[in-house]
C-alpha cells in the first residue's frame, strides 16, 4: 500500500461547510484507501481531527498539521470545494506512483 493520507484543511469559522464537505467524501470516494485527517484550530472535525490551536494564517496553520502527519504522502481536498463526483482510486494512485518514480523528481501534482 502506498503511504499516504488525505488532507482537508479548515478553520473554525469555516464549520458549517464540514458536514457537506464530509458527506461528498463519502458519497463520491467510498473506496478511499488512506486515512482522512481534518484540520481547525480548536473544534474537532471528522474522524482524524487534527487542532492547530492557534489560527496563525492558512499556510501556518497547514504546516502545523503536516508536522503531525507521517506520510510519505499527502492528498489536499479543500473543503469549501466539495468533490461532487466519483474520485478515481486508481488514478489517484497511478499519480502518486509517477511521483515516486526517481526520474521525475516531483514534489507534487494536482489531479
């Protein structure tokens, strides 16, 4: 299995769109196969909440959680951009192996 997780940075203003944002994942990518981590600052969300404790702006906020997070690695889905139809597995993990093959050298691509 490839080591990896999912990603679904927020804020705790942001809670209301938690619930759709939840429920998308789970209509559209039943079959994820790694662990979905969430992320605010002090209201825990989802199954694998991660608190950053104080909202020290986006970027900082998502290097906090990073710090908590040991993969090799990581999906980002941004939760005010609901996923509103069937995510590919397969070509979810075809993109990572291409990322993990020595000749690219990528740090990351967006699918």
């Amino acid at each position: 299995m490839i080591d990896c997780v999912v990603l679904i940075p927020s804020t705790d203003s942001f809670s209301d769109i938690w619930p759709p944002a939840l429920e998308c994942m789970r209509r559209y990518w039943p079959d994820c196969p790694w662990s979905i981590f969430t992320t605010s600052e002090t209201i825990p969300w989802g199954e694998r909440p991660i608190l950053v404790g104080q909202n020290n702006g986006w970027c900082s906020n998502i290097r906090s959680a990073l710090d908590q997070i040991k993969s090799e690695f990581v999906l980002m889905f941004l939760e005010d951009m609901l996923v509103c139809e069937p995510v590919r597995t397969d070509e979810c993990v075809a993109a990572i192996c291409e990322m993990k093959r020595p000749e690219h050298n990528l740090g990351a691509i967006i699918i």
